[in-house]
C-alpha cells in the first residue's frame, strides 16, 4: 500500500511506452490525475487489468475507488462507498485476485474494449 502524491497520474495513452501505469506529472502523454478535489482516488485499488504486460489498447486505469457525490457509474471502474472500501481493504492481501464469474463475462467485457473509455469517473 503507497499513498497518492499531487504529482501522481495514471498514463492512458495507448501510443505511451508508460501506458496502464503510475506516473509522475508533469507528463506529455495523455493521463489521468490522481490527486483529485472530489476524493474519489482517496482510496484506490488498482485492479490489474492488462498490466502483466499492458497490451495497447486493451484498457487502463480500472480500479476500485469511493464512489462520487451523485452515485453516477463510472466508465469501467468499480466504485464503492468509502465506508465499504475500507472494509475490502482490512480483507485483502496483495494476493487477493478480482474475479469476474464466467456468466458475468460478456456482459463485462464492453467495458474492456473500447480504446476510447479513458475518462474516468
């Protein structure tokens, strides 16, 4: 577990050596900011999808983070109360693997494919 800095963002940029992964910004390539006003990335939990290695563009930046104000969904994220998600955090181990039952997978996989689903929450 690491704490987020204001200079940490997520690179979403499919033509990006450092794409679906940490980074400092300043940055050039298209990212996502982490630090962010609305508290949503307070608590982050970075799924790992495509990152073993990151296949462009297959996805990135799919975590489970705290849900926002108006409960909206996200574009491809998990999202929980805050309450909840410290809950998670006291039961998982840097072992703990997310799965996806076989019956939910098509109905998932959209969520994965689109290139274009990099603007998140």
């Amino acid at each position: 577990m690491v704490s987020l800095t204001p200079v940490d963002g997520w690179c979403d940029d499919p033509t990006d050596p450092a794409y679906n992964r940490l980074i400092k910004t300043p940055y050039l390539g298209h990212h996502e900011i982490l630090w962010r006003n609305d508290h949503v990335y307070d608590i982050l939990i970075v799924v790992g999808y495509n990152d073993s290695p990151p296949i462009p563009p297959r996805g990135s930046a799919i975590f489970i983070h705290i849900m926002n104000d108006a409960q909206t969904p996200t574009d491809g994220c998990i999202a929980l109360s805050r309450g909840d998600l410290i809950d998670i955090l006291g039961e998982i181990t840097p072992t703990t693997e997310l799965v996806v039952p076989p019956h939910l997978e098509q109905s998932v996989a959209p969520l994965f494919s689109n290139p274009l689903q990099e603007d998140h929450p």
